[in-house]
C-alpha cells in the first residue's frame, strides 16, 4: 500500500490542548513532532509519542487508526486539525488544485529581469567573481563528464518498467519520490526557519 522502508525509525505523535484531548495525530522519524510549527504546541510536555520503533507502513497505519478515532474539524466528524485521513494521503481537491493554479498564472519571478545594474545582490554576487581564474582541470571538472553511449544504453534498460513510490509534499504539492522526500521537506523547514 505505502512505502516499505524496512527501517523501524518512525513514530506516531500527538499534539495535546491544555485539557489533554488531542488536535493533531502526525507521522515522524527524528525531530518531527518537535519542529516548529506555527500550531505546534509551546509546552513540550503536551507533545506525546504514541508508538516509536515502527516500520514506516505502520506508523501510516496507526495514524490512519487514530486519526478516523478521533474524526476531522474540516469534515465535522471529530476534534482533530490534521486536513487529511493520514497514511501519506495528502492530496488537494480538484477544486483546491484549480484555485493554486489560477493564483499562480501570470505570476513573475521575484528574480525575473535583475541585473547588477538594478539589484545590489546581483551586483555583489558578480563582483566576487570577477577575476576568478580556473585550472583545465577544474573546468573540465566543471563541465562534467561524458558518459558513453553503451553506458547510457545499458542505465535506460535497467530503468525501464520500474515505478518508484512517490509523495506529495503538504507544502508545495508537489510530488516527490518517497527516496528523497525527506531532504525535499527538510528544505521547507529550513526556509521557514529561516535558515
């Protein structure tokens, strides 16, 4: 059904109001249900981990479980904030999705059109690099290298066929192969905490 990391890295978390009833269940492996969040509980002591130790479909197992015990607001059915049913199902409404893509046409780059001339970061960023003078070696290192044709051959015919699990990002909705989803969501934090 989900992806089978055979890890047992993960965990089940909930985040607890001030009477002790819960308004998130969430999915994690090492600091997760500890980052910041604009709705993440201050007190940590209203954190709570459920069940660790588990394979990655376990742990989307029992947040499924405890997400449907406990029901959604935004359905009606319960006291939970979570806007999915868990399981890595986090997907927009057709609706949903047309109303990101009419707020994103005719959207411009922030960057588009910048130059030194105009911008102060593009200036010094062009200025620091004025004057820098590379080796043959450090050239062509930098313009890769060439793989055969055999070899390019040979890597397409051990690919074809395969399917690769995949995920869509809550932030960008974007989807992401579950492989390197983590470092894809880790940059989102990263951004939103200012790093």
């Amino acid at each position: 059904m989900l992806n089978n990391s055979m890890e047992q890295k993960y965990y089940v978390y909930e985040w607890l109001r001030e009477d002790g009833t819960p308004y998130y269940i969430g999915k994690g492996t090492g600091f997760r249900a500890y980052c910041k969040r604009p709705y993440r509980p201050l007190d940590k002591s209203r954190i709570n981990i459920i069940k660790d130790n588990l394979l990655e479909d376990d742990a989307f197992n029992l947040e499924m479980e405890l997400i449907a015990k406990y029901g959604r607001q935004d359905l009606g059915t319960g006291i939970l904030q979570n806007k999915t049913d868990g399981g890595d199902c986090a997907s927009h409404s057709s609706e949903t999705k047309a109303k990101i893509s009419k707020a994103g046409k005719g959207r411009v780059p922030w960057n588009k059109g910048l130059t030194a001339e105009t911008d102060e970061r593009v200036k010094r960023n062009a200025e620091s690099k004025k004057g820098q003078v590379f080796s043959e070696e450090a050239k062509k290192n930098m313009s890769g290298y060439k793989i055969s044709d055999e070899a390019k051959q040979r890597m397409s015919a051990g690919q074809k066929g395969k399917t690769y699990p995949k995920k869509v990002c809550p932030v960008c909705s974007r989807e992401i192969a579950t492989s390197t989803f983590n470092k894809h969501y880790a940059t989102h934090e990263r951004v939103s905490n200012g790093v």
